[in-house]
C-alpha cells in the first residue's frame, strides 16, 4: 500500500504490484499513515468502555483541555481508537472551539492525512462568521429555516432514517475526523446514531464485495446551491481546506469500497445523502445497489450506536467508515460546534482486509 499510494519512487516490479493493487486516490491528496497504525494503550488508563461490540466507545474523565497538553502518544492512540471503533465519546467538555479545532488538526495529523488537507470550510459558511470559517455552528434555529440535508429530504421522505451520511463526501478531498459538541440541548430527545461502514462492508457476500470493489459513485450537493439562494448568504466556492475542493460543483467521483488507511480496513463508502449514482452500471441496477446498500446500514441496529448527549458532551468520529444521523423529535433548542478535518482523496487498496478478517473475528 505505502509506495502505491505515494506512487513516486519505485519502478521494479514490486512496486508496479503494490500499484495495481490501488483504485482511486489523487497524487495530490494522498495519505502520508503508509501502514495500518497500532494503539499503544495509553488510553487504557482513563474509565472508558464499548457502547456495543460493533461500534462506540465513551470515555470518562478524559478532558480535551488536559490531552492537548499531554504527549503525542495520546493523541495519536485517539486517532486509532476513533477509527476502530468508529466514533469515541468524551462527556462532559469544558473545551472551547478554538481547542475543538486544535484538537481536530492534531489528530487528523496524527493520522497522517496529506500535507495539503487542512480543516474543512463549509461551502455554507457565512462570510464573516463568529466562530471563523473552520467551526460550523449546528442549529435546530437555523434548521427550522431550511438548513442541510434534513431540508433537502423533508418535502420527499417520512423517514427519520433520510438523514444517513457521512460529512461532505460531495468533496473531492473529504473528511477524516469530524467532532461535535452540543452544548444546548432539549429534556430528552435530539440523539445521534452512528453505523459502522467496516460492518456493512462485512455484511456483503463476496462475490458482491468483489463486484462493489470495481465501481465508484458520484456524490452530489448542488441542493446546497439553492439553499445558498435561500438563506442569501454566497456559496464559499475558494478553497474549502484542500487545493482540490473549490468551486460551486460541489460533486466528486469516489470509490464505492474505500480502505481507511488508519485500521487498514475496508468499508462501504455511499451515503444516503450525498450518493447519486453508481458509475459504470444502468441507472436502474444503481438505484438498485444504492437502495440496498443504504438499507443495510439503516435496517442493522446491531451496526449503529445511538448516543444520549448531555451538555457539553463530545463526540468524535472517523467520516471515512462511518456514517450518522440526527434525530429531528424535539421543540427546544438544541445547538453546537462542529469541526471537521480532510483527509486523504479516498482509495481503495486491493490487499487490504475488512475489519472482522484482520480482526479475526
Ligand atoms: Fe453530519
């Protein structure tokens, strides 16, 4: 994987290998994380435990504030644990988003993501916003005025489950890392739910694994075009985090199976928001696929996690592998920061495994 990717040095046969065995990817963006990386355990130390086999891990007592101060063991134990299990937990924050976006940076560095991604701009950022241009505020007020994709679904679908996706994967440079944190919130309701693309991936049989492996698809946000219109504020069509995400097409081919270059892992990499079309099939055979694909990740409970937020609780997750949704059941406010990092052009590598295989399981 590590030369194929770098795909510079080397011409001898064993390099000519290792690059037949890459789909997808740009020289331009490439992952610098050239083997699977491994957890020391570091973490171990802090009270922590999995939300469910598949999917989820909480950590108490752990505070941003402190592990920004701590040795770069840590954070790179982060990233793995973040990637393996998805999506990590750490209640209770007192952390500003000036330190969400430290943290965000250390970690996607951590995880060796290409010296050219940096942290996302959402093309709906306002000009001029408080937070900055990298901290997207999310908001039950500003969604109540037709914001993302709950707008785009809610005059076509009935089900909670049309939010599934996985961050800005419209970009041609998606993210990493993303991290949350709610810091107002309703009594009860306003849940996330996460769903593991490593066990979708596992799910397939391999026959379709194989087939999936040779397809990519196009993800697609022009409806963020007319909610640009809608809300008056310009598209942010500059650079958005990475020289290859810029312009208002706001579309991007991508591999349909993506190896994580952190765990090694493959999972499914089509979402129910942004996917519109798997290439290289009919339009009905890609409806088909697309429909499939989508129903395994919305109809296996034992794939997601569901997390109850409490203020000031954190959340983050690995936008590679793993998909989410929000829950639209309440009146009261609820609000947050959101970070989010690029990582490397996606690319499938042929050798890799997915999860349960390298796992053992
Ligand atoms: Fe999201």
């Amino acid at each position: 994987m590590p030369s194929a990717i770098n795909g510079t040095n080397g011409s001898g046969p064993e390099d000519q290998v290792q690059r037949s065995n890459i789909k997808g990817g740009n020289v331009e963006s490439q992952t610098r994380c050239l083997k699977p990386m491994v957890n020391s355990g570091s973490l171990d130390k802090f009270t922590n435990r999995d939300l469910t086999p598949i999917i989820g891990r909480e950590f108490e007592g752990l505070q941003v504030r402190e592990l920004l101060k701590a040795d770069e063991q840590l954070i790179k134990d982060l990233a793995v644990t973040v990637s393996e299990r998805g999506v990590v937990f750490l209640r209770d924050q007192d952390v500003t988003p000036q330190e969400m976006k430290t943290l965000c940076e250390r970690i996607t560095q951590a995880a060796g993501s290409p010296e050219s991604s940096s942290l996302h701009v959402h093309p709906l950022t306002e000009n001029g916003s408080e937070l900055g241009d990298q901290i997207s505020v999310i908001s039950s007020e500003k969604q109540k005025k037709g914001g993302g994709l709950t707008h785009q679904l809610s005059d076509v679908s009935r089900f909670a489950s049309a939010g599934w996706h996985a961050d800005i994967t419209f970009e041609p440079v998606p993210s990493d890392y993303a991290m949350l944190k709610i810091h107002t919130l309703p009594a009860t309701g306003g849940d996330t739910l996460w769903a593991s693309g490593y066990e979708i991936y596992d799910r397939l049989s391999p026959a379709m694994q194989s087939f999936l492996e040779g397809l990519t698809a196009t993800h697609d946000a022009k409806f963020f075009l007319e909610e640009a219109t809608r809300l008056g504020n310009p598209l942010r069509d500059g650079m958005r985090g990475s020289p290859l995400n810029h312009g208002s097409s706001l579309q991007a081919t991508h591999p349909v199976i993506r190896t994580n270059p952190v765990t090694g892992w493959k999972s499914v990499f089509v979402n129910k928001g942004f996917t519109k079309r798997i290439n290289g099939v009919t339009k009905d055979e890609s409806d088909l696929l697309l429909q499939y694909l989508i129903n395994l990740v919305t109809q296996n409970h034992d794939a997601q996690v569901r997390f109850k937020w409490n203020k000031n609780d954190l959340a983050i997750w690995d936008n590679r592998s793993n998909w989410h949704c929000a829950t639209y059941d309440y009146e009261a406010a609820r609000a947050g920061d959101r970070v989010c990092s690029l990582g490397e052009a996606p690319f499938l590598d042929l050798a890799s495994m997915g999860r349960r295989e390298a796992l053992g399981l």
